[in-house]
C-alpha cells in the first residue's frame, strides 16, 4: 500500500499578499472630509467671436447641409444644424463661474462629486491662454472632465492630485489630428484679428 507523498512547502504557490497589486490609501471614509485645495473659475472656456467667425461658420453649415440633403441625410442636416446653433449660443454667452475643490476624497466641480477611485488619471494642457486640468473617469458619463485653473497655480494641483492618481498625458487621436490640421488650414478667424475676451 502506497502512501501519497507530503507536499514540499517551498513548491506551494505564493501567498495572495505577494501577488496581489497593492492598492492605493484614500484615507478613512469614517473620517470627516477636508478640503485640501478651493478656487472659482468659468464653469468652461470662452472666447468672444467677431462676425467673420459667424459668416464663415454660417458657410460651413451651409455646404454641408446642401451635401447631407443631396444624399438624402436629412438626420445629419439636423444634426449639422443643431451643432452649429449649440456653438454660437456658447460663443455669445459668458459662462457662469462655479465652485472648485479637491478634498481628501475627491474633486468637487459645484454641487458634483467625484470620489479618487472614480478617476483615471489627469493631465495639463494649455488653450485660450489659461491652464486646463483633463480628468479621465471611469463613469459612462461623463467620461472625461475639464477644469479651468485659474488663478490656482498648477504645481499645487499637480502636486496634491499625482498623489491619488496617475499623471498621464494621452496621445492625440485621429480626430484631434484632424481638428487641428483643419483649423490650421482652414481657420475661421483671421489671426491678427481683435483678442478674445473670456
């Protein structure tokens, strides 16, 4: 009769502990909620346009509609329509400006939450003159944040966010390459035309 052999300790698996990804501290949620970090800024950009951005927008959506109704694209004529309509009403209206704040929890954009583990990761960019902080979620929506940072210096945004979330800058995609290939060849301003005013 044959006995089965004991098994050697040193060819057990691992333990959980050694393998496991360790995961990042958010503090105790039992622990009252303190704002690290607070400002006000424009709830998004804004940029006064002059009538040439209007005649020439105006153009635009008038080939397009003719071609969309050529191929019977009475959906996307709409559509066309309705993009071009939601721009100029942004264009003319000032954007109100709202509460901001990370905490030790989160970020706060006016009455919103959003806790650390909800968010990707981050990055800086420049448009318009002023500093935009782009916050990627994990949320169906919205799936990407954009805050304005002003007059809150970067460095200390940096500086608190990095510690709960990756700094990761993504590469352009293909529409972002268009976009900005299309403005440069086509802009819809003149270049050396009046400033815009946020």
């Amino acid at each position: 009769m044959t006995q089965n052999p004991t098994p050697d300790p040193s060819l057990a698996p691992s333990s959980s502990s050694e393998t496991k990804k360790p995961e990042v501290d958010f503090g105790n949620p039992l622990e009252e909620e303190k704002i690290l970090i607070a400002w006000k800024a424009p709830e998004r950009l804004h940029k006064t346009r002059g009538k040439e951005f209007f005649t020439t927008v105006g153009a635009f959506v008038f080939l397009l509609s003719i071609i969309a109704l050529f191929f019977k694209e009475i959906l996307l004529m709409i559509t066309i329509w309705a993009f071009a309509f939601v721009s100029i009403a942004m264009s003319k209206t000032k954007p109100a400006s709202i509460d901001y704040a990370i905490t030790t929890r989160g970020l706060k954009i006016g009455k919103n939450k959003y806790r650390f583990s909800e968010l990707a990761r981050f990055w800086l960019e420049e448009k318009l003159g002023k500093i935009i902080l782009y916050i990627d979620t994990f949320r169906p929506f919205p799936g990407r944040l954009a805050v304005i940072l002003e007059p809150i210096d970067k460095d200390k945004i940096k500086a608190i966010l990095v510690k709960k979330i990756p700094y990761d800058k993504p590469e352009d995609t293909f529409v972002d390459k268009a976009g900005k290939w299309l403005s440069e060849k086509v802009p819809l301003e003149e270049p050396n035309g009046a400033p815009g005013r946020t």
